[in-house]
C-alpha cells in the first residue's frame, strides 16, 4: 500500500456528487472537502486511464457507502486516484476493493467505495437513474431474439421474443394514442396473468400513461368502482373472463371512456357492446398510426421522465378504503437495481410466474428481472376461473421445467407440505436423509446471494 496523501478537489463538485448519491441536501461550510486517498497504485494496476474507457471489459465505478446503504456517485470522483485503505460494502455480491473516507471539517462524511465492474453490471447501474421506456428498449434490442414471454394457446406453448415485444407494445402504444389517449391519463387493467397482460402496461407507458392494475380477486363490485373513480382511469382494459364485472359497474364510473378487450386465449368474449373493443383493434389501429406519424409516437416515448408515475398500485382495504400509491419508473429501475445486487439469473433461463401481475414484486423479481438478464417468462394457462387455472399449475412446470418460480406464500406451504408428506411416506431412512440435506442446503445457501 502506498503512502497516504491529502487530495483536494472543488468542493461545488464533491458536494453535489454527495447529494445525488446520499439523496440529501449538502450545505457548502467550508471553501474546499478534503478526500483522503491514494497515489494512484489501484489505477495503475487496473491499467486505469483518464478517459475512463472500457479496461478489458470492466469500468472503475464510484459509489458512497452510507450504513450499509450503497448509491450511485456520478463522475465527479474520476480525476482522483485511491489506493487500498480499508475494506469496502457489497455490490452486485462483490465486496469493494477499495474503501477511502470523505472527511468534512475533519469528521467522515461518507465513504467512497471503487468497484471494478462488468460492462452488464454498468449498464444496470446506468439504467437505474432512467425510465422504464429506456430499460426495455435497451434490453429488447441486446436481447432481442432471446424468447421473453411463454404462453400456452390452443394446447401449444407460444414463444415470443424480447424483440416481438417490443415491437407489439410500440404497437399498442400507437394504437392507444390513435385512439386520443393523452400522456398521464390514467388506464385500468384487470386481467390474469398471462403475456397480454405485460405487452399491453409496456404499450400503455409508451403512450405516456400511468397504468392502475386491479387484482383479479376484488369480489365486491364497490371494490372496483373505488379504484377506478379514485385514480380517475379514463380507460380500462380488460380480459374476457373479467369483461362482465366491468360491464356491471361501468354505469357508476362515467368518466371511463373506453373499454379495450383481451382477445382471451381460453375462450373469445363474444359480442362486444357500445364502447367496447378488442386489444387486436388497438394494435390495427397502431400500426396505421406508426406508418403516418412515427416521429409522433417516438416524441411521446421520449417525454416520459424518471419520475413521471409509472402505475397507481392500491393497499387491501382491509381497514379503511384503499390507498393508491403512485409509483414513477424511477421507483421500479431503483427497485431493479436493487434486487439485482442479490439475484443473479443466467440467460435464457426460465421462469414461471404464479403471482398475479398486479404485484410490485411481480415487475420488479419477475417481469423486469428476466428482461435484463435475456430469461424469459412462462405463464399458468388460463381456465375459465381461478380454480380451473390453480388445476393448471401441476402440468404447467412438468412442461415449462422452470428454472425460478414467483409464487404466493400458501402455495408455497402446500408445495413444501406435500413434498414432505411423499418423503415421510418412504419410510425413516428417507426422512433422515432429506434432513441431512435440507440442512446442508440452508446452511451453504444462506440468503442466495451470499452463498457458499
């Protein structure tokens, strides 16, 4: 280790490096910040230039580690050189190689930590402080012929690629828009888990809309009339297993101006009555509207920000009326970020999501997850009620043979209940070893991403 040495640099820039990355407010009280670090060795032995180029597919990345909590410290570290002073958080499950305080008037401040990390750690990194718009359209294009969504139709499973979905949700986007719908306005979906689900949110965001999802499991009529008038949805997609609900409370919620039907993959919905039409008509009329008006539809994309609200996600209920909370595309890829220093999924891996989509941790460990990581997603085909679907389960990860699974906590205590049921039939010798290796599994495993 070399010598430690006193580095100064302009305290307007430490500063509002510090706020971003601490997300608080930073009071200049002194002309300069002092910056204990190095004289350069760590640089020199990553082979570190100034332009801060690609150094054999790595990055030298900064970030403030504050009680455990680590954020993003834009540039306005990279003119200086640290060497090893002590021992640094996690990122992305690697500890940090370098760890050197920022002193304050003599008092530590914060704590910069350097990490050398991949090109695909960076790019998660980077796309954390952007949109939702911006995340998908960069892994549907690194990742475009990788499959992304599995859907089971007409007894066979139908595959579509990152690359299709994306084109699909320009589509939907563009249909929307030709439809009159404005940037921020509010549409509701109420549909089971199934590909449509996911194309028609990403086509409502390229439009510049806020998606409201409603869970499939509100009984009570008044439940859904709250949710829609409260977030003042002006539209409302639905599928066809749902689409008599909706109709049944349309008369309480005029402000509703459109009602856009799945075209179910169990069973079609039938005639359709006055202010209703099918998502396929959408996606028509988005294509005629792509091939006039491109540039229009690109212009609305673009305008949607970081902290413009990507979807209105309402409480139970049980103890008052509901609560919406409005979450922005800067909570999701913050969520992503996050989760993704833990989780670690290889590509074309495949998962089978159980959750309904309406969950935030459906987006965040499910939908999103898999996109950066170029998985895929495979969906319970859909029976003509909740009970016929759950029936669905068992044959669906026989066929699908999952790699992760999103589930519901009861699920998951019937699966592990059951399986303990069928080794505890084998007899005691059986029983003690599942033991043995279930307590070996816990033990290396730990949380997953400390494992080992």
């Amino acid at each position: 280790m070399s010598q430690l040495t006193n580095i100064k640099t302009s305290v307007q820039q430490v500063a509002e490096a510090i706020a971003i990355a601490l997300e608080i407010e930073v009071e200049i009280v002194d002309e300069e910040l002092t910056i204990i670090g190095g004289t350069g060795a760590y640089a020199d032995r990553l082979g570190y230039k100034e332009e801060r180029g690609d150094l054999d597919g790595n990055y030298l990345y900064a970030r403030v580690l504050r009680t455990g909590l680590t954020q993003y410290v834009p540039d306005a570290f990279a003119d200086e050189d640290y060497d090893e002073v002590g021992v640094g958080g996690t990122v992305f499950g690697e500890r940090a190689e370098i760890c050197t305080p920022i002193i304050c008037k003599g008092k530590a401040i914060g704590i910069i930590g350097l990490v050398a990390f991949t090109e695909d750690q960076m790019q998660i990194l980077a796309d954390a402080k952007r949109n939702i718009i911006d995340f998908v359209e960069n892994y549907t294009h690194r990742f475009a012929d990788n499959v992304y969504l599995r859907e089971k139709v007409d007894g066979v499973w139908k595959e579509i690629t990152q690359q299709q979905t994306r084109e699909e949700a320009y589509r939907i986007g563009a249909g929307l828009m030709a439809l009159g719908l404005r940037k921020g306005e509010k549409i509701a979906l109420l549909s089971e888990s199934r590909a449509m689900w996911i194309l028609a949110e990403l086509g409502a965001m390229y439009a510049g809309a806020t998606d409201v999802p409603l869970s499939v499991n509100l009984g009570a009529e008044a439940d859904l009339v709250f949710r829609i008038n409260h977030s003042e949805s002006k539209w409302i997609l639905v599928s066809c297993n749902h689409l008599q609900k909706i109709r049944n409370i349309l008369p309480q919620c005029p402000q509703v101006n459109k009602v856009i039907v799945f075209d179910d993959t169990a069973f079609t919905a039938g005639e359709l009555q006055e202010g209703e039409m099918r998502i396929s008509e959408v996606i028509a009329a988005g294509e005629a509207f792509l091939a006039r008006d491109r540039a229009a539809f690109e212009a609305r994309f673009r305008s949607v920000g970081p902290d413009d609200y990507a979807n209105i996600s309402y409480t139970s209920g049980t103890t008052a009326d509901p609560k919406g909370i409005l979450l922005t595309h800067r909570n999701y890829t913050a969520n992503v970020e996050q989760g993704n220093s833990v989780i670690s999924v290889g590509e074309n891996s495949v998962m089978l999501i159980i959750l309904p989509l309406d969950h935030c941790f459906a987006h965040v460990a499910g939908m999103y997850t898999m996109m950066i990581y170029g998985g895929s997603i495979a969906f319970v085909p859909i029976g003509k009620n909740a009970m016929a679907t759950l029936k669905n389960i068992p044959s669906a990860i026989r066929e699908t043979r999952p790699h992760v699974m999103l589930s519901v906590p009861a699920l998951a205590r019937n699966f592990k209940k059951n399986i303990e049921a069928g080794i505890k039939a084998k007899g005691p010798a059986a029983q003690k070893l599942f033991d043995f290796a279930v307590r070996n599994a816990i033990a290396y495993n730990k949380e997953y991403y400390n494992r080992g």
